[in-house]
C-alpha cells in the first residue's frame, strides 16, 4: 500500500475514526497502550507548574495523564483532527485543546518546559518540519518525548496480525488500519529517529523500549 500522508487525507481520515479509536486501541493492544503512555510520560519527571504541549494529541490519553500525575502543570494539547478533539475535551475538560498543524505551530520561540507526541510523527508528510518546529518552540533545557513503534522485529509482524484480525472481527473500515500497518512498516527505527532528532539541534537523553521493542519512546533535550 502507498503510504500517502497528504495532510488532508491524514485529517479526514483521523476524522472518520474518531468514533471506534480508543475502542479499537484497548482492544489492539490489548489494554496495554494506556499504560505505556503511562510509563514513558513518568521518565519526564515533569516539574510543578510546567507547560506542555500534546502534539498529535488524538483523543487526549497523554493530557489526561499528564494532569492526573502532575496536576499544577498546564497541557495545552493540538491535533489536525476536529472529532478527535472533540474527544479529548470531554476527557480531559481542565485542559485546552486546539486545531493546528504540528510542521506550522503559532507558538512563540522557547514557549514550552515539554513537548510530547505520542503516535503521531508517523503521520506526517514533512517529518523534518515537524521536528523544526518541536524544537523551536521548546525552551532551553526542555525536554521532548516521542513515543510510536519500534523495531520492525518477529513480535511486531505478530502485533500486525493482531490489528488484521482485530478489525475483521469488528466489521471497522480496513482501509484506514491498512494504512497504520504502512506507515508502521516505513516508520524510522529508535535509532534513525534519534538521528533526525539530533540533526535537527536535539541532545539525546534517554530511550526505553516496551513489549519487547515493539513500542520505543526516545526522550531529547534541547
């Protein structure tokens, strides 16, 4: 499948799967993902009163824990998607979200203590934009988590078989889960995004991996 990441198509589609996402990812990975976002949001040990920014922010599973493990910080969290958002805002109504496009951020320079992006470079077209602008916006001595899948290894081919089954069963557009699977398979390993990050200014800081590789988060200073 051509992995097409026109920012239009990547909204609508994030758009018409608003309604079955968090359904289909507890049953995909099986529970766990919430609890991964979990484990790789503590290695921040974010600092009180800190402002942060969700990219890619879907229906805002990283705000929420965000605000229950450190609840005088201040998430503001943006997608492309308007129903996703929508999601997220009845989740999370303390926080703030917002429309915008990570590779075009109407943010200041040196804006925020922490940036996350949980599951969302992968659907951009202009990675290197993206990672630009995360950098510009970040302020001295800010650090950046990125989490998304790993290494392409035997336990991920069964993870694809997990999501092949998984929407058979329940009858959802196969077409769009398709596309997870490309973009997966073209997605950079850890060790090449670690790269992109450090050509783009970022220091690295640390990397731990989950189930067994399947799932990395990477943790860049600025």
């Amino acid at each position: 499948m051509n992995c097409d990441k026109n920012p239009q198509k990547i909204k609508n589609m994030f758009d018409e799967i608003s309604n079955y996402y968090d359904f289909m990812n507890n049953g995909i990975s099986l529970g766990t993902h919430y609890f991964i976002k979990h484990m790789a949001l503590k290695i921040l040990n974010i600092k009180p009163h800190a402002i942060i920014l969700d990219l890619c922010c879907g229906t805002g599973d990283f705000s929420k824990i965000i605000s229950k493990l450190y609840p005088t910080s201040k998430v503001i969290g943006l997608d492309f998607s308007i129903n996703m958002l929508k999601l997220a805002k009845q989740k999370n109504p303390q926080s703030v979200f917002i429309q915008g496009d990570c590779t075009n951020l109407s943010f200041q320079d040196n804006e925020f203590d922490y940036i996350t992006m949980g599951f969302g470079l992968r659907n951009i077209e202009n990675r290197a934009k993206a990672i630009s602008e995360i950098y510009r916006t970040l302020k001295p001595q800010g650090k950046f988590l990125h989490l998304d899948f790993g290494q392409h290894n035997k336990l991920s081919k069964i993870f694809d078989l997990i999501v092949i089954t998984a929407v058979k069963l329940t009858g959802k557009n196969f077409k769009h889960y398709k596309y997870l699977l490309a973009s997966k398979k073209e997605f950079p390993s850890p060790e090449n995004l670690i790269t992109e990050f450090e050509n783009q200014g970022f220091k690295f800081i640390k990397r731990q991996d989950y189930l067994f590789g399947i799932i990395s988060a990477q943790i860049m200073g600025k």
